[in-house]
C-alpha cells in the first residue's frame, strides 16, 4: 500500500471571489430596486412619461441582473471545491459580469426604440406626479450606489513590479454597481426632461433623454464586456508580464522557455504553465522558486526538459 504524503505537491484551486458583504448588499438594493421598478412603470404608464416609463423598464433588467449577481456569488461559494471544475469556481463572478453586461446592452436598446416611437407618437404628461416619482427613483438609485460602492477595489503593487498596480476586482459586484449608476443617469434624465417640459414646454426633451441615456448606457455595457470578456476566453497576460517571467527563467544557468502559458482562472489569479529545456536540470521547486516574487502567478505549473545534443538540434524544441 502507498503511503507517501503528496500535500506538498497539490494544487489549491480556490480562485472565487468571496464577497459576503457584497453578496448581503446586493440582496438589499435588489429589493429595493424591484419596489422601485414598479412604482415607476405604474407612473410612467399613467403619466405619460417616457422618460420615467424608460427609468422603470431600465430597473426592471436591474433586477434580473441583481439575481445574477446573487446567483453567481452563492454558486461559486458552494462548488468553491467541487472537483468538477478544473480551476475552481473564480471564473464565476465574471460570468456574472459579462451576463449583466449583456442585460444592459437589452436595456439600452429597449429604451432606444420606445423614445423613437415617442418622437412620432407625442402622449401628454402629467409633469408634477411625474417628477415626483421620478426624485423618488434617484433617492433609491443613490442608497443603492452606496450599498453597492466596492470597497475592496483597491490597488496591489507585485513586488516584481512597482511601477505597475493592479486591481483586485469582483466583477459581479462592478456590474450590479454599473447597473445602479446607469439606473441614477436615467433618474436624472428623466428629471431633467420633465422639468423642462413642464417649465417650458420642451416635451420633446423627454423622449430625446430616453435615446441619450440609452447611448451612454451602451457605452458602459461595451466596457464592462470588454473588461470581462477576455477573462472568460482565458486571454493571456500582459506581454510586458510575461517577459519579464521568461527573462527571470532564462537568466538562471543555461535555461531556455520553449513554451509558457499564462492565463486568468478568476478575478484576480492567473495560472501558468511553462515548458523549460537546460542542460542542467533542477528540482522543480527550483524554478518556482526564481518566480516567487511573481505574485500574480497563483498556480504554476512547470516542465523541465533534459537538453541533449539531438533534442536542442533546431527544430526539436518542444512547442
């Protein structure tokens, strides 16, 4: 029977982004955002507001994105160890991210078609009741944004780096707050173009907000895509990064990186796999150790190849 101990040589692979806080948090403005999307779609139905009518669809795709939020925080806390997936569950809270982005992008387009609709179609608005709902809408929109304010966003300086910082992010609480952000943009449209529908007769404001919210709003989707998008198809870390890892190793003896590999696994972590050929081979705890100072690189994993005369021939390297 085998008795060696192989806790020395095992991996952890809890990546996930635990947030408890945030997780807590979220519940609270889900709820008062699904109070809130109610009220506002009820008035702006019955007031004739489009702006305020757009505020209350634009807080109802909130809401979904909040469950998204709350989902991907409670899924990724209980498969934190579940072997099923390789890296763990780190990727979880960008997914969360990348899903509310989309739920944006769906907003933003609903908002563009409706306020078109209403340039051709003109409805009466009953301005008072309108704008009263629509100051209640931005109270809500700023307790929700202070609930939500990242706290743990602050910046981290690798010690193989100092120049260089870098943010430790959970991007499914980034997106619940974005969404809270554009939800207050929208409360402040709308308040403007009711004021000035009702104090000068603009109407036309009111359904021209609706567009300009739904363009910025575009514009936060597609940035909060960009951010989270790479990270889910595994892009690799900066070049600068990356030489300077394969710069370390090579300046050590005779050693040559013929392959490496480094990519993000959750928010924050990257794994790395590298491939290295010497003529004087050592233990691999070696090699991490020349990379230690590297502390983006969470889990490594490293390949030492014996260089003989015919496997360093060209066109022999390992790829």
């Amino acid at each position: 029977m085998k008795s060696h101990s192989l806790e020395n040589w095992q991996h952890q692979h809890n990546f996930s982004a635990v947030n408890e806080k945030g997780e807590r948090r979220t519940l609270y403005v889900l709820i008062l955002t699904a109070v809130t999307m109610v009220v506002e779609i009820i008035a702006g139905s019955v007031y004739g507001s489009m702006a305020l009518l757009a505020d209350g669809w634009h807080m109802g795709t909130h809401v979904a994105a909040f469950m998204i939020t709350i989902s991907a925080y409670r899924f990724a806390r209980r498969n934190v160890d579940n072997p099923a997936y390789a890296f763990g569950t780190g990727k979880v809270s960008v997914l969360g991210g990348f899903a509310s982005a989309v739920a944006l992008a769906v907003v933003a387009l609903m908002m563009m078609l409706e306020s078109l609709y209403r340039f051709i179609e003109p409805q009466a608005i009953q301005f008072n009741e309108a704008i009263a709902v629509a100051i209640l809408g931005l109270l809500i929109n700023l307790i929700s944004a202070l609930l939500l304010k990242d706290e743990h966003h602050q910046p981290h300086a690798d010690s193989d780096d100092d120049a260089h910082h870098h943010h430790h992010q959970d991007h499914n609480l980034r997106a619940a707050y974005m969404h809270v952000l554009a939800d207050a943009l929208t409360s402040v449209l709308a308040i403007v173009a009711l004021f000035s529908g009702k104090y000068f007769g603009w109407n036309w404001l009111d359904p021209m907000m609706g567009i300009v919210g739904a363009i910025i709003i575009t514009r936060w989707s597609y940035g909060l895509v960009r951010q989270t998008g790479p990270i889910l198809l595994d892009a690799s870390i900066e070049k600068k990064y990356q030489a300077a890892v394969v710069e370390t190793l090579e300046t050590d003896a005779d050693n040559r990186v013929c392959d490496i590999h480094i990519w993000k696994v959750g928010a924050n972590h990257f794994a790395a796999i590298i491939s290295l050929m010497t003529h004087s081979p050592k233990a691999t705890e070696h090699y991490k150790d020349l990379l230690k100072d590297f502390h983006r690189l969470s889990h490594l994993t490293i390949e030492i190849n014996t260089c003989t005369d015919e496997a360093c021939l060209p066109g022999n390297r390992a790829t």
